[in-house]
C-alpha cells in the first residue's frame, strides 16, 4: 500500500459534506458473475451498507455514480441510498450534484480506483483509493484504504471521516444506546 500524509488527509476529511462511491473495484470487487440464464450477480460488503448508513445518519450526503446495473440499484435501495445515479458520465453528474447540494469541490469526497474515476478524483477535495485500486488512481488519492474493493472500503472511509470530524463517539454513543 501506498503511504499518504495521514494529517493531511484528515484535515481534507473535516471539510466533507457529502462521498461519492465508484462502485466496481469500489463497492464491489471486480469480480463478474453469472448465473446459469446469464444474469450478472454482483457480491457487496455488508460493512459497506453500515459505513454509509454511518456517514449519512451523521449528516453526510452519500452518493454513487455507476453504469446501468439492476443488482447495485437493488443494493442502494436495500441500505438506503437515495443518491444513485447510473450513468458513465461521472464528471456531468459530480458538476450537477454540486449546484444541487450548493457545496464546492474541497466539501466533496470521492472514492475511485479505476483511470474512468480520475478525472474526478483530479476535482475533488478529498480523494480516496482502495488497497488494490490501479496506479493512476493511488497516485491521485489523499488517502488510500486499508481495504480492497469490495471489502469493507466504504465503512473504513465512513469512521475515517467521521473521526476527523469528531463525529464517531456520537454516532457510537447513539448506536449503542438506541439501536440501528
């Protein structure tokens, strides 16, 4: 893994209001299955579905640009997300969401691990790898995860970001007295 200035990055962390989510090699890993009619089936981290959950209980906007893809739409909608867009235009979408949510790049976190998600990570105030992202991607981040895509990225980034944001004791604190 490539080491990245730790209190750099948590200061870029205090700022975020809203993450976005790359989903393959992100939320996912890479992997690509079928079943035997030739559905695709796709595996997610239940981690993830908590860190988002996390994050967005705590106040942060959460949002996730993809391709078309039935089983990630089933997957948003089951933790929740109601930011989900699906489209390969991942900067139109990030330019939108700005003006939408009236916030700059510098309140944005994107997380990416793939050259389709540079060009946005290039914007952004906080950028984010996975352990396993390709090299073009770590090279941009502020941050990489200790985890791979696909397994546990988003719940990583969500205590991360909501430590630094001095965030996590209460969303804890909150979780523990009241349940989820």
């Amino acid at each position: 893994m490539m080491q990245k200035n730790i209190a750099a990055a948590v200061e870029k962390a205090k700022k975020i209001k809203l993450v976005i989510f790359d989903v393959h090699g992100v939320l996912s890993n890479n992997d690509v299955l079928y079943d035997s009619q030739g559905n695709r089936i796709r595996q997610f981290c239940h981690e993830d579905g908590f860190g988002m959950n996390a994050m967005m209980l705590m106040g942060i906007e959460v949002a996730v640009i993809t391709r078309k893809s039935k089983s990630v739409e089933a997957r948003m909608a089951d933790i929740g997300v109601k930011r989900f867009y699906q489209t390969k235009e991942k900067i139109a979408k990030y330019e939108e969401l700005l003006k939408e949510l009236n916030i700059t790049d510098e309140e944005v976190c994107y997380v990416g691990d793939e050259v389709i998600d540079c060009g946005v990570m290039k914007r952004v105030g906080f950028a984010v790898a996975p352990s396993d992202a390709k090299k073009m991607a770590m090279e941009i981040a502020d941050y990489v995860t200790e985890k791979a895509g696909g397994y546990g990225v988003a719940r990583e980034l969500a205590e991360f970001i909501l430590e630094a944001q001095g965030k996590w004791q209460p969303f804890c604190e909150k979780v523990m007295a009241k349940g989820w």
